[in-house]
C-alpha cells in the first residue's frame, strides 16, 4: 500500500504541472504560432530526456515511439495549444475533465482492465466538481476550441492507454523521451511549412517555453507514464482531474481571485473522485499482465548505449 502511494504521489505531479500549462500558454507564448508552439514543447524535453537515459529505440519501439508521438505529442500538443488559446482556461479545463472515463473505457479494450464501480463513481463526481468549480455560464465559448480540447481528450486518452499496453518491460524514461523526440521531429517541418520561420521571442517567451519543455513536458509526462505503468489506469485517469485544480488555485495565488463556497464545493467533489480511485491491496500491478512480452522488451537505462 504504501508502494502504491509513491506512486500516486508521482504520478500526481503530473497534472498539477499540466493544470499551470494552460496558464503559462495563454499569458506568455504566441497566438499565431500553434505548431512552432508545439513543437518547441516536445523536442527539447525530448532530447533532454534522451541524454538523461542515453538509450535508442530497438525493435518494435522504432515504430511505436512514432505512433506514439504522433498520438501523445504532435497531434496532442496542437491541439492543446490551440485550445488553450481559444477558450477559457476553466472551458478548456472542464472538457478535458471527461478523459477520465474516456481512459477507462478505452483502458477496457485495449489492457482488459475493466473500471471498477468506484473509478466511475470517482470519474462521475470528479466531473461534477471540475463543473461547479469553473463553469459559470459566461465565458465567451468557441466551438473550435471545444472541438479542439475534446479531440485533445480522445488523442491523450487512446495514447496514454497504448503507452500502458506496449511500455510493460521498456524503461519509462527511454520509452517518454522516443516519442516526445519523434513527436517533436514530426512538428518541425510541418510548422516551417505552415506557421513560417521561427520569429524572434522575447526572454519572458523563452523562459516560458523552457518551463513548459522541462517541467510540464519532460517531468510531467515522465511521472504520468511510471504512474500508469504501475497502477490501474482509472487510478490514473483520476489523479488527471488535480489538473483543473491546480488552473483554480493558480488563479487564487497569482490573480489574486477569492475562492468562493461553490468553488470550494467543486474542489472538495474533485478531491473526492480522485480518492474513489486509489489502488487497493489487491491491485494487480499492470507491468505483470499479458502484454508484456520478452522479445519487445528494452533495456533499463543503467544499461544504455
């Protein structure tokens, strides 16, 4: 039990670094530039990570690590920077708060990991929180960026929970720095073609790039991975909903915004389905599964090339 509470904690740093991302984004980097944007998240915390575990893809990671940056980095991080741009951060928010049963639905197919009654129970409520928290019925909501941050949720989802049915056996920085760095080459030409040369930034805009490449890329997507290569992915999925959390504290900490009691109410909802999904005792750890087999694994970075 205790095992799986480091674990929970880890995995929990990923959405709080995540729920500051929206903010970062919005205040600090360009509008018009989604796939330079994109781009300049993946591939530095890429190849950050890559000199970390200094190992290359072998066999089958060749091509799963670009399936996989396709799915969690290219096409993800367009399509949250566009949202990000286009909504408000509590819309956007509130959108990605359905991927928690999006995950364990998906999880249902793909790794046989059938949600219990208490992850839907803790998806329900979380939902219900993350609504009464930041939706208030008079942001200015643009279809496009609904669109955008849905399609955001599905892409993450099915990606994450693939990352859980091939990662068993590969070493979880190596496997996070392949498919950010193949996510990230992807972008290059893409956003040269379509967004133009890279324009001069600012240092409060490259200071922000790195906080969003090394903190809420590298370390984020770093600690979401070993999270859901060792508990149940709707123990995972809930833990995501400490994202819009974090976007309201922020908000209480650097804009000076009062929590009110329906907030308040939100928050304790959330806290609570993140609860509901804690692993018990008698968890299966997902590494022992079916999908893990011998020939696809990689070796642990002390072994690297």
């Amino acid at each position: 039990m205790e095992a799986n509470t480091r674990w929970v904690a880890l995995t929990a740093v990923a959405p709080v670094a995540w729920g500051t991302n929206y903010f970062v984004t919005h205040e600090f980097l360009p509008a018009d530039r989604p796939l330079h944007g994109a781009a300049l998240r993946a591939l530095p915390a890429g190849l950050v990570l890559l000199a970390l575990c200094r190992q290359r893809p072998r066999g089958a990671w060749w091509w799963r690590s670009a399936v996989l940056g396709l799915l969690n980095t290219s096409v993800f991080f367009v399509l949250v920077y566009a949202a990000s741009q286009l909504l408000p951060t509590s819309v956007a928010a509130t959108v990605m708060a359905v991927s928690p049963m999006t995950m364990m639905l998906i999880a249902w197919l793909l790794v046989s990991e059938r949600p219990g009654a208490a992850h839907l129970a803790g998806a329900l409520i979380g939902l219900g929180g993350v609504c009464l928290m930041l939706l208030t019925g008079v942001e200015e909501v643009s279809v496009a960026g609904v669109l955008a941050s849905a399609a955001a949720m599905l892409v993450s989802s099915f990606g994450h929970v693939l990352t859980k049915r091939w990662g068993a056996g590969a070493d979880v920085l190596a496997s996070t720095a392949w498919q950010l760095t193949a996510g990230g080459l992807f972008l290059l030409p893409v956003a040269a073609a379509v967004d133009g040369p890279v324009p001069e930034l600012p240092a409060p805009t490259l200071l922000a790039f790195g906080y969003v490449a090394l903190i809420a890329t590298a370390l984020a997507f770093a600690a979401w991975f070993t999270g859901l290569k060792h508990l149940p992915a709707g123990t995972v999925a809930l833990i995501g909903l400490l994202n819009p959390v974090t976007g309201v504290l922020l908000g209480t900490a650097l804009a000076g915004e009062e929590l009110t009691a329906r907030q308040l109410c939100g928050l304790g909802l959330v806290l609570t389905g993140v609860l509901l999904g804690r692993p018990g005792r008698a968890a299966r750890r997902p590494g022992a599964g079916p999908h893990a087999p011998a020939d696809d694994r990689v070796p642990s970075a002390s072994g690297g090339d």
